[in-house]
C-alpha cells in the first residue's frame, strides 16, 4: 500500500460536498486552503483559523481541499473522485476548476505535514479548538475541545459548523439529551457535553466517523455520557432528544426530516446547517410543512443555518 496527497481545486461552495467525497473514499480529514474564509479573514473578533497565513497563498480563485489516501493503486480512485465531483453540478453547487491530483507521499512525511496547518482558534463565546500537542494558555472562563488534524473533518473551521456551535451555544444544552446527526468528528455533541449537556447520541453512517467521534468524545472527557452510533438515524436512535443537531447538505436535511421530527421530544430545538443559501427557502417550506416553528436564521458567506421548535403534541 502507498499513501497519496490528493489536491482538489474547486469552489468555496463545494468545500462540504469534496469533503464527504474524499471521507467517503478513506480519508480520515482534510486539509482546507479558503482565503475567503469569514473565520480566517475576521480576526479582529478572534476568531482564528488553523491556517498560517503564509500558507494560504493560492494561484487560482477557489479553494484547495487536501486529502491523505493508502491505496495499492490510485488511477482508478482519481478517477472516481473526478466523476463524483463533478456530478455535485447536478445538485446545483459550482465545483470550480475541478481538478484532482494526487502525489505519492510517505506516511511519515504527511504525519507532519498536518501539523503546520493546526493551530488552537476561538469559536462562539467561550470555545477554544485545539490539537493535542500545542498549549494554549485559557481564559477562566474559557471550554476546551481538543481535536487532532487526523481528524479534521468538522474540525469547527467552516462556517457550517461554526454556525452550529454558536447555536447550540445560545439554546443551552444544559442537563438535556442532545443527538448529532451526522457526527464527522464529534465536535457538535462535544461542544454540546461541554456546555453541560447530561446525554449525549452521535449518529453517522460513515465507520469511520464513528470511530473518530468515539475517541474524540473520549479524549474530551465525554466518554461516560456519550453514545456514538453506526447507522441510519431512526434505525439506531429510539430515545428523544431535546435538542437536536444536523450539519449536513440540504438534500439530505430534507430527506431525514420525517425521521428527525420522530426523534425530537415535543417543543424541542432543531438546529440544522450545511444549507447553501440557494437551497435555504426549501428547507424553511419544508420544515414549515412538518408545523416546525421557526427560531432564528443565521448566515455566514453563502451557508445558512436554521434553528426551529417542534411544536408541542
């Protein structure tokens, strides 16, 4: 087996979508280059990316998303990843330039190749993200998440998740059983356990996902109330929640919305993001339709995310 740095060109708009196409394909995260990124861009608000400024200098307008892969062969892989992203047009998303490539790298080499690009960042009002090996001195009042660059998908970089932590944030998951739909790395129901949540259910149908929540969750100190699960949501989730999280793209908020709706506990929170802002009006109609009451809508660049209430039975 030989490892590959895999170096996609696309739009900002796609970031979400390449991203679950290179999970899909074995990546355990990736590597996001976005000078436009509002997190980056906005540092007087203090909130940081993991990116060192020096290394964010791109050739073209869009996006560069790096991936590490251990393949026997990588042909047809680049060629899967090729088709795959650009059938994401059909979906309405721009995927830029489109370009694939990859490099043969050594595993040691990419190792340490992350962790120039990690550096601890501030979200919402009280959250520092950090990796393992660097120190961070915190405020008093200051919640740690610690996450590694192995697994950087959902690292909080994104304006998606972002969103997402900010709002659970602001809807107090103290003492309520929360569930993350779609869990990547953990770090939803990770905030949601730090901000005092008394239960927490991480769902994803990617294994690895799984994996990468469980330890996460672990390593956060969030292993006792943490129950991370492989699978479709109604089919591995019984209990209710009192808030319920969804960070995934509209077309799939729209086609689990029936099974979200079953696992909410009546006059509960429903927050959901990963929603361009083209697809938003669809969201709202469809959630509108299940007699969801609508909270707050939050934008940041092109993605939205909506906080509603399931109305009381």
């Amino acid at each position: 087996m030989q490892w590959y740095e895999i170096k996609v060109k696309t739009a900002e708009m796609s970031i979400d979508a390449v991203t679950y196409i290179l999970t899909e394909a074995g990546a355990n995260g990736v590597m996001i280059l976005n000078p436009n990124d509002p997190d980056f861009t906005n540092q007087d608000e203090g909130k940081w990316d993991f990116y060192d400024p020096q290394n964010i200098k791109l050739d073209f307008d869009g996006v560069l998303i790096t991936a590490y892969l251990d393949k026997e062969s990588i042909e047809p892989v680049l060629e899967d990843l090729e088709t795959k992203i650009k059938g994401l047009t059909a979906f309405g998303l721009d995927i830029g330039l489109a370009e694939v490539t990859a490099s043969p790298v050594n595993s040691s080499d990419w190792e340490n190749e992350w962790k120039k690009y990690f550096k601890p960042f501030r979200l919402g009002r009280h959250m520092v993200v950090k990796p393992s090996w660097e120190s961070f001195e915190l405020a008093p009042d200051d919640i740690l998440i610690e996450i590694d660059p192995g697994n950087a998908f959902g690292s909080g970089t994104h304006e998606t998740t972002s969103m997402c932590i900010e709002q659970i944030e602001k809807y107090q998951p103290q003492g309520k059983t929360v569930i993350d739909v779609g869990c990547g790395s953990g770090i939803l129901a990770i905030a949601a356990g730090k901000l005092g949540a008394s239960s927490l259910i991480a769902v994803d149908i990617d294994e690895t996902a799984v994996y990468t929540a469980r330890d996460n969750l672990a390593n956060n100190g969030l292993g006792e109330i943490a129950s991370v699960r492989h699978g479709n949501l109604i089919e591995v989730v019984d209990e209710q929640g009192d808030l319920v999280v969804a960070n995934i793209i509209a077309e799939i908020i729209l086609i689990l919305l029936g099974d979200i709706e079953k696992v909410l506990k009546p006059e509960a929170t429903f927050i959901c993001s990963g929603i361009i802002n083209t697809k938003s009006q669809m969201v709202l109609d469809a959630l509108s339709d299940k007699g969801f009451v609508v909270k707050e809508i939050v934008e940041k660049g092109e993605w939205v995310a909506i906080t509603a209430q399931k109305r009381g039975a």
